[in-house]
C-alpha cells in the first residue's frame, strides 16, 4: 500500500460524509467507489492506446496491477466500512430501545391498555376527583369519611 492509496482513502470518505446527507451512506459509498473505478478503467484504455483505439471493454480487462486494484480496493472497503458502523450504531440504538431495562415501562403501558379495554367507559382520574361516566367522585371526601386504623 502506498500513498496513493491512502489518498484515495481519504478523499473517498470526505465525499461519502459531504453526499451522506443527500443520499444516504450506502449510496454516497458506492457513488465514489463507482468515480475511482471508472477513473482506472479510463487510465486502462489509455495505457492500450487511447479509448478510440481500443474496444469497448479493453480498460476493464486488461492492464490491471495490483497498485491498480488496490487504487479502487482501498477506497471501497474504507466506504463499507464506514456505512457498516454508521449502521452498526442505528442497529445498535434500535436494539438497545428494546432491552429489558425498557421493559417495565411497556409492561405498565400493557397493563393500562388493558384496563382501558376492560372498562365499557374509560375512567379518568383527575387530582383527587375521578371524571367519567355519569359519576363523579371527589375522592378527598371519600377519604375523610373512611375511618383510620384501629389502634389497639
């Protein structure tokens, strides 16, 4: 690996993070990888004489070296790479949103629903008042009523 190719590197992820928000990562990644490899197989064609001379599909079969591979290599794994953990970390919030420590909270959700839906008139409650249906209670005066604790 040689200068080059890490130049290719860096200019690959600085187009990929500038077009991220138009396109998304995957597409920003593949549009780069896509200007490189097209750069290479133009660079073929002239190696062969020009691409007037040669055939259509002369710079993508022949004239290929290891710096040449590596020159289009580089640029698509640091792209993978960087759209696999920018995922990685959407998976991994999506994921961590359901973990067991959210768990009580949907259990109390769960439970709430399915008071609602036992009750023909859904009840409210309100401070100390309980609204709905026809009656409506205070419940401080319900309290007061209820005698306390008997002490011994």
């Amino acid at each position: 690996m040689n200068a080059t190719h890490l130049e290719h590197v860096i200019i690959a992820l600085g187009i990929q993070c500038l077009l991220w928000p138009f396109v998304g990562r995957w597409v920003g990644g593949a549009l780069i990888v896509s200007v490189f490899l097209g750069r290479e197989i133009a660079q073929h064609e002239y190696a062969g004489g020009g691409p007037n001379t040669v055939s259509y599909f002369y710079g993508l079969f022949h004239h290929w070296s290891p710096d040449s591979i590596l020159d289009v290599l580089s640029p698509a794994i640091a792209c993978l790479l960087l759209a696999s953990v920018a995922s990685a970390d959407t998976l991994w919030r999506t994921l961590k949103s359901y973990r067991t420590d959210s768990a009580p909270a949907r259990c109390s959700q769960l439970r709430r629903n399915a008071l609602i839906r036992a009750r023909p008139s859904a009840t409210i409650v309100v401070g100390t008042k309980i609204m709905g249906g026809e009656n409506q209670k205070d419940l401080s005066e319900e309290a007061s009523k209820k005698p306390g604790p008997k002490t011994g």
